[in-house]
C-alpha cells in the first residue's frame, strides 16, 4: 500500500476513517478561531519516531470499543511532548468536537513562547 499523501488537509476529510497505514498521526498546521471551523492537517509518518516539535499538536485516532473513535491530542513542548486531551467515543466527524481545545492550547503555547522571548530580551 501506496503512504498517504503529505500534502495539507482538512481534518473534517479523515475523521470517519481509521488513520492510514504508515503514519503516526496527523499534525494540526492550521486551526482556525472560529468554534467548529475547518482545522487543516498534514500526516506524520510512521518512520519519523521523533517527536512533535515544541507547539506541534498531533491528532491519533483509532477504533474504540464500543464502536465509536478514540482521539488523543499529543502537544510537543521543548523537551518531551505530552498528552494534551483524550475524547473516548466520538462517533462521526469529531472534529468540531476537538477544535476548541485544539485551538486554545496552540494559541496559549504561542502566547507562552512570545512571553518567553518578551522576558529574555529584558
């Protein structure tokens, strides 16, 4: 089986299916501020055993038991990432369901990365 292509996407397009084979998951590249609009993805291969780069946010699906999808979001900081959220079950396009967090957390780790290098130029 061909790899997915690498190209941008929105996530609404994938969320009904498994993730394809030989990737790790799919890394938010734009989210937009308004609740429920499209977040646009790219897939993380399989083969890159790295981690998600400090405010990189990484979507993994897979088929929950009891019928519905389990999401987990995966939040690189500087030195490990972390799991940011899980949602247990969601059941059709679950993306709406994980934007708002998707897009508070990515906004504060901006935010905190500004504040960041605001203070180490003081």
């Amino acid at each position: 089986m061909n790899p997915p292509a690498t190209g941008l996407f929105p996530l609404r397009e994938v969320t009904r299916r498994p993730m394809p084979q030989g990737v790790r998951g799919a890394l938010v590249r734009e989210v937009s501020p308004v609740p429920g609009d499209v977040l646009r993805a790219t897939w993380h291969p399989a083969s890159r055993h790295d981690r998600p780069g400090p405010g990189a946010l990484l979507l993994t699906w897979a088929q929950g038991s009891s019928g519905g999808t389990d999401v987990t979001a995966h939040l690189g900081l500087n030195t490990l990432d972390v799991i940011l959220a899980t949602w247990p079950n969601l059941h059709g396009d679950w993306s709406t369901t994980v934007h708002p967090t998707v897009y508070e957390a990515l906004a504060l780790h901006a935010a905190l990365r500004f504040a960041t290098k605001a203070l180490a130029t003081v």
